[in-house]
C-alpha cells in the first residue's frame, strides 16, 4: 500500500513542479501576445474572453481591441496577484508530494506543507477583489470617458475556494493532533 502511495505521489509531484513552471509561462505568452500565438484566429478576442470569466465586464464596459502594449503590460503585472498565490500553493503541493513519495506521511513536515497550502489559499482568495479590480481599471483604461470601470464581485467559486481552504487549514490541524498522538504513544512504551 506505501508503495502505491509513493508511486502516486511521485506522479502529482512532477505534475505540480511541471505546473509551478509553465503557470508564469502561460500567463505572460497570453498578456504579451494577446494570444496571437496561442490562438491564431481572433486571438486578443480570446484572451479578453478568458479575462472577462474572472471580471465582471458588461457590452458597455468591453475593451477596445487589440489591447495596447501598457494595457497588456499592466495586465500581466496584475495577474501575477493570483498567480503568485497560484505558484504558492503548487511549490508547497509539490514539496508536499514529494515528501510523501519519500514515505513521509504523518510528520510535521507534512503537516506544515498542508497547513501552509490552505493559508496560501485563503489569501489568494482574500487577493482576488484587489486583482478584479485592478484588473477592469487596466481593461478599461483606454475606453472613452464614462466608460471606464473599477469592478468588485464575490461570486460562488469565490465562496468555494474559501471552504476548500478552510477544509484544507482544518484537515492540517486533525493530522497534526494525530501526529503529536502517534509521537506520545512512540514515546510511552
């Protein structure tokens, strides 16, 4: 069963190492590009379209195409709020995995790589109103007077991020009892 364990985890970790790399990459090709080169058709209307998913950006409020090198500059700059917290939580996953793949499971260690996901998490969440907003300030900077936006939301997947890190914060504190637990019973022989 160990052994399972520590091929599987060997697995998520070079998947989260791999993802902890190409996140920046991703972002900053599709910012800079305007996702000419990921998308060869319409690629700026794409890049808008996968941006306007995580802002609240009305017909009115639409950015002008394509976008301007500041815009695609100061765009970036404010992606790297959710990526950086993004690239957090996948450098402690992937540390974490690789503890497990080293038959480390119940230690402090381990604890501490889980406890400090689900923190990482939770700000990453608390961040998001300061990105969204910045970010429809950059998208509408260069539209005509009257139709430039600062936009705030919390929606469902907001609220759902918040518990999954508050379930991940809880279940770190569980296994650390466990763990203190398992090293009295060591200790009391």
């Amino acid at each position: 069963m160990e052994q399972r364990i520590q091929r599987f985890a060997r697995v998520f970790r070079v998947i989260f190492a791999a993802a902890f790399v190409l996140s920046p990459v991703i972002v900053a090709t599709l910012w800079l590009t305007g996702g000419d080169i990921m998308f060869k058709d319409g690629g700026s209307a794409t890049v808008i379209g996968l941006v306007r998913d995580n802002v609240s950006l009305d017909a009115a409020h639409a950015p002008a195409f394509p976008l301007a090198w500041s815009q695609r500059w100061l765009g970036l700059a404010v992606s790297l709020i959710p990526l950086g917290a993004t690239m957090l939580c996948l450098w402690w996953l992937a540390r974490l995995f690789g503890l497990f793949s080293a038959g480390e499971i119940f230690t402090g260690n381990t604890v501490k790589y889980i406890r400090r996901t689900g923190w990482t998490m939770l700000a990453g969440v608390a961040l998001m109103p300061i990105h969204e907003a910045l970010l429809t300030l950059v998208l509408t900077m260069r539209n005509p007077p009257g139709e430039r936006l600062i936009s705030i939301s919390l929606e469902s997947g907001d609220i759902r991020d918040l518990l999954i890190a508050g379930i991940i914060i809880l279940v770190s504190w569980i296994m650390d009892e466990g763990r203190k637990l398992r090293e009295t019973d060591e200790l009391t022989v």
